[in-house]
C-alpha cells in the first residue's frame, strides 16, 4: 500500500493525544485513561475524509481469523469487560477458546502465525462479543474492499496480498495508537505487543499479572513481548 503521509496532520495528531494520554494516565491511571483514548480513537476514524469509501460492516468478519497483537493494558481491559458485561455461558465459552487457542499458537513464530487462520474466541455468530472494548489493532484494521479481506483469509499463507486501505483513516488509527503507547511508556508502564490468545492466558491463569502492570512492572513472566517501532510518531515532548 503506496500513499502520501499527511505529515503536519499526523503531527498535530500525536501532539493532541500524547498530551491527553499523559494527563490521563497521570489522574486517572492506566485502565481509564485507555478507555477514554479508545473513544477518541474511534471519533477520529470515524471523521477521517476517506471514512464513507470503508466497507467494512457488521457481518463482516474476515479479518476475525487473523492474528492480532494487543497490550497489556488491553489484555486487562478485556478481561475486565468480559466479566462485567457477558453471561456466564459466554464468559466460559471464550475462555475454553483462548485456552485452546494459546495452546496451538504456543511457541510459533510471529511469521508464522500471520499465516495461519485462528478464530478469535470473541467471535460468536458473526459478531464481535466485546465490540466496545476491542483491540486498538482491531479498530484500526479497516478495508475499502472486502475482497481483498476474504482472499487473505481464504490464502493465508499468501504475503502477497495488499488489501486496499483508506489513507486517512490509516494514518489516524496509527498516529493515535502510537501516541497512546508512548504516553503509556512515558509513564514506565509496559508496552511490549503480545499476541492475543497467549497473553488472555496468562492474565486469566495469574491474577498478578495485573497487579505487576500497575505497579509498572513487566507483567508476563513466560511471554516474550515485542517492543513494536514507532511508524508514524515523531517528537511529542
């Protein structure tokens, strides 16, 4: 995917929300100020100009098989809505899937997982379970063609494929997220990316994972997080 960066867009982008971030983080701590950042991630993808030319829709869901990273402050947040907001028949049926699901993804590769289908233990019927506490990665994964979604779905060992993405609404998502991470990091909270079902798993299996996040420590001790790159931030201070 080829397109022109809106620089002074992005720039006065990141500058908003690592000082918004910040400021949360510092009053509300973590959790809260996640949640607040994932309302203005979705206000912001929402009013990109290229926002109308996105096909993605409810009952489409491709893109639910496909690996995802997440965050720790994530991982919590989920755990968190999962309990508050689902029955228990729902609640024990995704947390036998991310058991099952941690377990065949354990040990393997990130290159390889991107080629493998998994099912996301929030898909049920068609839709996303826990919709409004979603993964930044999810929320920012947008399409203007589903083909290209479904093709990457029905070929997942295939790296040739290049979905078709709106520019705006790419660069917003991205900026947003990355501001939000280095606030999060600034603040010397963990923000190491790790792969969905395995750290579910260690979160569910020890509720000191949580514990050790907040205290600003490094909260997996048998997951190898990935300490992802900035693409698009540049100087917030």
């Amino acid at each position: 995917m080829e397109f022109e960066i809106d620089f002074a867009a992005v720039e006065k982008l990141t500058s908003q929300e690592y000082a918004q971030a910040d400021a949360e983080l510092a009053q509300f701590g973590p959790m809260a100020a996640l949640n607040r950042s994932l309302a203005r991630q979705d206000e912001r993808l929402a009013n990109a100009a290229d926002a109308p030319t996105l096909a993605c829709k409810a009952g489409c869901y491709w893109c639910c098989y496909f690996s995802v990273d997440v965050r720790a402050v994530e991982v919590f947040n989920i755990i968190e809505y999962v309990e508050r907001e689902l029955d228990t028949v729902e609640r024990e049926r995704i947390y036998r899937e991310i058991a099952v699901n941690s377990v065949l993804l354990k040990d393997v590769a990130e290159h390889e997982r991107v080629q493998r289908n998994i099912k996301c233990p929030f898909l049920n019927a068609g839709r996303c379970t826990i919709y409004a506490a979603r993964p930044q990665t999810c929320r920012n994964y947008h399409a203007t063609n589903a083909a290209g979604c479904e093709r990457s779905y029905r070929e997942p060992d295939n790296m040739d494929i290049d979905p078709d993405f709106a520019p705006g609404v790419y660069q917003a998502g991205g900026a947003h997220v990355e501001a939000f991470a280095k606030a999060l990091r600034d603040a010397g909270y963990d923000t190491n990316a790790y792969e969905l079902n395995g750290a579910l798993a260690a979160a569910l299996a020890d509720p000191g994972t949580r514990r050790r996040f907040e205290g600003k420590q490094p909260p997996f001790a048998d997951l190898a997080g990935t300490d992802v790159p900035d693409e698009w931030l540049g100087e917030t201070d």
